[in-house]
C-alpha cells in the first residue's frame, strides 16, 4: 500500500524495493549487533554507530564471500559472525595457555588483558 496515488506502478515497486533493502539491513543490524538494545542520545553517536555497524557489516560479508568459497556452500551473516567470535575466543584461550606456560602469574595476565577489559 501506499500514499503515493500519482506514482506508476513501476515507481512504487522500486519504491517497495528500496524500502525493503533498507529493512533487511535494519533486522541484520538488530540480529548481528543488538542494535534494538542499543541507545543514543545526538546525532554525533547516530552517526558513530552506523559508521561502525557498517563496518562490521562489510567485514562480514567480505568473510561470508570468503567461507562460501572455501566450503561451496551458503553461508548467513549469523553464521560469519558466530565463527568469527569462536576464533576469537579460540585465539585468546590458545594466548592464555601461552601465558601461563610461560609461567605468568593470574595477576600478570590480568594486568596484560587491563587495556581490554576497561
């Protein structure tokens, strides 16, 4: 439906398109970053926001293209997202493991994961 009498056919249903695209971005940024939870007050933070989840965004698809080709099958955002938080917590349990066999203390890695966890 729409309010847009005067448009042709042709025009609402790009119309419909676009406006459709634009949907599916905002439910991949809702599923992907929790977007529905996140809160700004000006427009500069408006503005941060997008810029990043954008990011994020494209680093997700260039991965995406990437795994499909690697394992010829369709892969969703999601699923991007999801190995690329296991690898992360992979990498930080095999730099752990590091640590500690190196023989730091709990009190040495945590001072080294401080800049991280403030």
């Amino acid at each position: 439906m729409t309010s847009r009498v005067h448009d042709t056919l042709e025009q609402v249903v790009a119309a419909a398109a676009t406006r459709w695209a634009v949907e599916a971005l905002f439910a991949d940024f809702k599923e992907l970053l929790g977007s529905d939870q996140y809160q700004v007050r000006s427009a500069q933070a408006i503005v941060r926001f997008w810029a990043l989840g954008l990011c994020l965004y494209q680093y997700l698809a260039e991965q995406r293209v990437r795994l499909q080709s690697e394992r010829q099958q369709p892969i969703t955002l999601g699923e991007v997202r999801t190995r690329v938080r296991q690898r992360h917590a992979d990498l930080l349990l095999d730099w752990l493991a590091l640590q500690f066999h190196a023989g730091a203390t709990t009190d040495q890695v945590r001072t080294l994961l401080k800049p991280a966890l403030a």
